[in-house]
C-alpha cells in the first residue's frame, strides 16, 4: 500500500478523492479481518457449565455452524457452536447471545446506525445516507426493518420505565429543584394503509378515514424571563412521547415523562392544551397539581369563529368584533366576551347552534383563560412547543408524500423519533449494552 501511495503521489493529475476513497476501503477491510479474528472464539469451545434450553431439559452441542455477519466495517464471517435440545428440538447459539445477534446478520453497531438513519429520515433517504457517508450497503428493506425492530425494542424499554412510575405511590412533594415544569400535548393525524383505518369515521367527502391520530406529548422546563418579562424555554430541555393510541394509556405515557422530568420536583407545573376533553381528561386525572392553560391561539380561533357567526362573515364587522375581543381574551376577560356575543346572538337556528357552541367553549375553559394573570407570573400561554414538535416529530417523518403506515410500523418509528429528539437514543443502546 505504500509504494501505491508513493506512486500516486508523483503521478500526474493526483487525485486526492480517489486516494481518500481507497484509503478508506482498505482501512475498513484490514477492520473487519480484525474484527472477525476478535469473534471468532465467541461461541465455541468447551464451556464450564451446562447450555439449558426453555423448557429445562440440557441440550447438547452439536458442532460448529458459520454465520455471515455485517458490520459497521464490513461483512466478516465466524463459526460457533449450536446447541439443540433432545426434548422440543429447540436450537441455540450462545455465541449469537454473547454478541447480541441473535436472528439478525447486522451487528449491534450497524443496527444502531441503521435504527437511526431510518428514523431521522425515509427509509430510502437512511440507506442512501449509509452507503454515502459510511460506506454500508444494505438495502431500503433492510433499514426499515432494522428501524422498526429497534423503534419496538425502545417502546418495551420506555414502557418497563412507565410501570415502575405506576407502580410507586403518589410521592410527596420534594425540595422544588425545578422552577416551572410545562407539560403540553396535541394530536395530528397519520395517513395509514386502508385495513388501519377500515369501519373508522373520518374527514372524508364520504365520512371515511385515511389517517389515524397519533398523539404527541412534550415535557420542558423553564428558569427563566427575558428582559421585557417573556419566557424562556431551558434550552436542550424539551423531550418527546408519542404513539397512537387512547387517551387513557396516553395519559399514563405522558404522565411518566412527567415524573421522570421532575414532576413533584417542580414549584409549578403548567399543562397547556387546546381544550380538548380528552386533553382536559388526563390533565384533570394526572396533573390535579397544575396551573391548567387554553393555548392562546386556539382561543383566538374559537373568539374569531364566533365574531364570523355573529357578523354574519361581514368582513368590517368581523374585523371590528375581533379585534376587541382579542383584546379582552389577552385581558383574562372572558366573561366580558361571553355576555357581549349572547346579546348579538343571531336569529338563524344554524348560525346560533354554532354561535352557542363557540360560547360554550369559552365559558367551559374561562377559568383556564387568564392570560394577563399568567403573564404577569411570566408563564408561556401558547402551546407552540408541542405544535411544533407535531411538525417535526411525526410530520417530518411519517407524513411524507405517499407514506402510508400500520399502526404498529408507526408507533415504533415513532419511539425511534421521540428517542433521538429527547436525546435518549444513546442512553437505549447502552441500557442494551450493560
């Protein structure tokens, strides 16, 4: 390699690309032939003590198998011993188990960045990344099914996580290390194949679905006010939970997340929702403690629709009524809005149906409405934290043109998703490791 080197340095035209490329293969290829001579006495050999299968009996060696293995360095291939069981025909490879490759080709090193790459990205969009930057061929399948195996592998790990919280009573309250905790989440839907969403109703012109609601729940802290008195969020303290599925067991995964943040090591706890019930539902159930706010800015969508209905969509008047009511909405003065829109309420049976339900939500959530209050403590009142992360935890990844998913494809993409962007995806592999 040496006198290539020394030839392509005198050589005409050198082209420092193509010795970078060489270089690298070479160096990868003498990796793996070390990495292979590293393994190969894994899983052979006498051992000291007996090889049980599940159903207890012994089971007996029954000589060396080959196995092809990819790594992060290249393919190598190693023997180990397989044992079988005399009684179910169960067989085994303890090297595999040693080396954490049991029913897989991939190493543990290539799955976490095959696991990564097929989170961050599509499927397609990881395994071009791959072979680009680290010189790994494998294929989009391969990818997406490294990803989802580990998005599920991480779903079992946060949900053993959330049964040790269920498990323990109520704490009591510790010494306040936090000054404000916030808890925020929302849904936004999931385009599923069509056996997903087959009897369920949906948006459609004839009343089916084509997506399904994955709900999003983040958890972030905050010390701090700027000079003018406006929050700041903690930077780098903002984490994810999300799945699809109801809202009771939803509210135990962002419940968890809570406490695993510092939920009874906080002075406040604040939950912003946009009023929802089922986002009152597990405020009201887990989060008795908390400050409980309307985000802002679906409440000015509610006051909004309502001026249209009264105003009978005139503009001007739309505009005038609007732009008064905002102004009672940020002064906490919800009341003031309600008594105003009953004295205006419009004649057609239609219009003050709508009308009525846009009041109904403002005096059902008034208490949760005080926005100068709020202010004054110097508390964020938009939810825009977890609207943001529906665009960038699921929308980024699994609302891309044509994707369509299963549940179960979705969620554990998901888990992969709320893993990097919490910044617990190395804490997941090295929890493997221990």
């Amino acid at each position: 390699m040496r006198r290539l080197l020394a030839k392509a340095s005198t050589a005409k035209g050198f082209d420092l690309a193509g010795i970078e490329g060489a270089l690298r293969a070479a160096v990868l290829a003498v990796g793996a032939r070390l990495l292979g001579e590293v393994v190969s006495g894994i899983g052979r050999g006498r051992r000291e003590g007996s090889v049980l299968c599940e159903c207890g009996s012994e089971m007996k060696s029954r000589g060396l198998r080959e196995k092809n293995m990819l790594t992060i360095l290249g393919s190598i291939t190693f023997n180990r011993s397989m044992y079988e069981c005399p009684e179910c025909t169960t067989t085994r490879y303890p090297g595999d188990e040693e080396l954490d490759i049991v029913g897989t080709t991939r190493s543990p090193g290539l799955r976490r960045l095959m696991s990564r790459a097929g989170g961050r990205e599509s499927f397609k969009d990881g395994c071009d990344d791959l072979r680009v930057y680290a010189g790994i061929e494998v294929s989009v399948k391969d990818v997406e099914r490294v990803a989802e195996k580990a998005g599920g592998d991480m779903e079992k790990w946060l949900s053993k996580e959330r049964e040790v919280f269920a498990a323990e009573a109520e704490p009591e309250r510790r010494q306040n290390t936090i000054p404000v905790l916030y808890v925020s989440y929302d849904g936004t839907g999931v385009p599923m194949v069509p056996k997903e969403v087959e009897g369920r109703k949906g948006k459609q012109p004839d009343g089916s679905a084509k997506t399904r609601e994955a709900k999003l729940g983040c958890v972030f802290t905050q010390a701090t006010t700027d000079d003018e008195g406006f929050p700041v969020r903690d930077p780098g303290s903002t984490t994810f939970v999300g799945a699809i599925e109801d809202a009771e067991t939803f509210g135990e995964r962002i419940y968890a997340e809570a406490v695993r943040r510092g939920l009874y090591e906080a002075e406040k706890v604040v939950v912003i929702g946009d009023g929802a019930r089922w986002v009152s539902g597990i405020a009201a159930m887990h989060f008795p403690m908390a400050i409980r706010i309307i985000d802002l800015y679906h409440a000015r969508e509610h006051v909004t629709n309502l001026c249209k209905i009264i105003s009978g969509n005139d503009d001007k008047k739309t505009n005038d009524l609007r732009i008064r009511w905002w102004t009672d909405l940020d002064a906490g003065n919800v009341e003031k809005i309600v008594r105003e829109a009953q004295g205006q309420a419009p004649k057609s049976t239609e219009a003050l149906k709508n009308a009525e339900r846009e009041i109904g939500y403002l005096e059902g959530n008034r208490e949760n409405m005080r926005y100068a209050a709020y202010r004054k403590q110097g508390l964020f009142v938009g939810s825009g934290v977890v609207e943001a992360g529906c665009k960038t935890v699921v929308g980024r990844r699994l609302k891309q043109s044509g994707m369509e998913w299963t549940v179960r494809g979705a969620n554990n993409i998901l888990a992969v998703r709320c893993t990097l962007l919490s910044e617990r995806f190395d804490e997941f592999w090295n929890t493997r490791c221990a």
